[in-house]
C-alpha cells in the first residue's frame, strides 16, 4: 500500500503494525479499505504451541498452527523485550494488535466521507492458529482488540491523532472529531495520567472547537503515560511513554 497515493480506491492490506505506522496512516489516502489487520496471539496461544516454542529455532513443526507466532513475537520484542514464556507474552502482543487496529480504524473515520468504510480481516478465526488477524480466537474468545474495535466504531465521535507513542520528553497530539459525524457542541473530557494514576492534566472541550492540539512533557524516562478522552459515555485510552 502507498499511503499517500490519491488513486488508491479499494484496497487490501496492510496486515501488520510498524514502527511507522502513524506516520504512514497519517497520511493516507483511499475510497475503501476493504481488507486489512493487524496480528496478535490469543489466549489461547499455549495450547497449539510445543513448550517454550518462544526459544525454539525452528518453527516448521508448529506451522499449521503458528504460522503468525515467529513474525508477531519478533515484532514485539523490539517494543518490549525478551519474554520468558508464552503466556507472559499473550497481553502485550494483543496490545499490539488492538492499537494498530484502533489507530487505522480512527483515521479511516477521520477522513469520512472521501473513506467510505473500513473491513478488518478477520472477526472470527475457523482454523486454531495461535496468532492471527482475527478479533477472536478459534474458540470464539474475544481479542483485547475486539473491544478496541467496538469503541472506534462507537458513537465516541472524538479520537487522537499524533506521529509516534514514544517520546523523549515533550510530546503533542492533536484532538479531532470523526469526518463521517456531524458536528455538535458537547463536551467532553480529555485527561493525561501517570502509571500511578496520578492526573497531570485535565482539559474540558467542545466539539465544535476541534481539531485542537494538546501538548506536555514526560518527567521520567521509566513512566508510561495515559490520554483518556471520555465522551457519550465511551471512554478511550491511549498509551505514550518516553
């Protein structure tokens, strides 16, 4: 996919989240998004996995079932670092997988209407891989991206749009109202939290006054950071740090 192609009409792909993925999805351009995902383990990973296949040098004997497990896992480490088991590895893979979704999605609905739709491949999985695209592994359990989905797809007509979650130590990000939405003056709330949930800051907006930057600075280099934005009874969080 070129992202900034103006002739893109219906398209298919991209499968995976990068180390560019904002910047690329900031700049997109498409009639219909038609087929696209992001991979992420399910729960339950570990059942179609030999044991410590995370160390395991040769993947073949697990392909039928992990055909994604070595190209996700890869990925991630890069983000988190090494993870000692499977299981400790499920939760931040399916992060993963749930921010690139949310932010692809979010963007889409920003450009509404000249993007006219967003079809993420897949909801359901029919095969028992243990990494996937879908929002929901073989036995019919919900990613952390299914619920991720369902809240970009809301009537949460306010999202966040900014180049990159990580920060050295001023950051910004732009506030913005959803393209196939109309404009309203209600208000909603967007709040910046520290790990130990502390608020650092609190902003009360409107709507009609977006799109509206916002900008702060990380005190520690160790801090993960949460924007909540909170609107229609729908609350939204996304995770910087530096």
């Amino acid at each position: 996919l070129e992202f900034d192609n103006p002739n893109n009409h219906d398209v298919h792909s991209p499968w995976e989240y990068y180390p560019d993925h904002y910047e690329n999805y900031n700049k997109l351009r498409l009639l219909l998004h038609s087929e696209f995902g992001v991979s992420g383990p399910s729960a339950s990973t570990a059942l179609f996995l030999k044991k410590n296949v995370s160390g395991a040098p040769n993947w073949n004997s697990n392909y039928h079932h992990a055909e994604y497990w070595y190209h996700s896992q890869k990925r991630d480490v890069e983000y988190f670092g090494k993870f000692e088991t499977t299981d400790e590895y499920v939760p931040y893979g399916q992060w993963i997988q749930a921010e690139g979704l949310r932010y692809a999605i979010e963007t889409e609905r920003r450009l509404a209407p000249y993007a006219s739709g967003s079809m993420v491949w897949q909801v359901n999985e029919p095969w028992p891989n243990s990494d996937n695209t879908c929002l929901m592994d073989y036995f019919g359990n919900p990613k952390m991206a299914y619920y991720w989905i369902k809240k970009a797809f809301s009537d949460c007509n306010v999202s966040l749009r900014f180049e990159r979650n990580s920060w050295k130590k001023e950051f910004w990000a732009e506030v913005c109202i959803q393209g196939d939405m109309s404009v309203t003056d209600e208000e909603f709330k967007v709040a910046i939290y520290n790990s130990d949930g502390k608020c650092l800051k609190e902003y009360a907006m409107n709507c009609k006054n977006l799109p509206c930057k916002i900008e702060g600075e990380f005190e520690d280099k160790n801090e993960i950071y949460l924007i909540r934005i909170s609107h229609r009874g729908i609350d939204k969080e996304y995770y910087f740090s530096s």
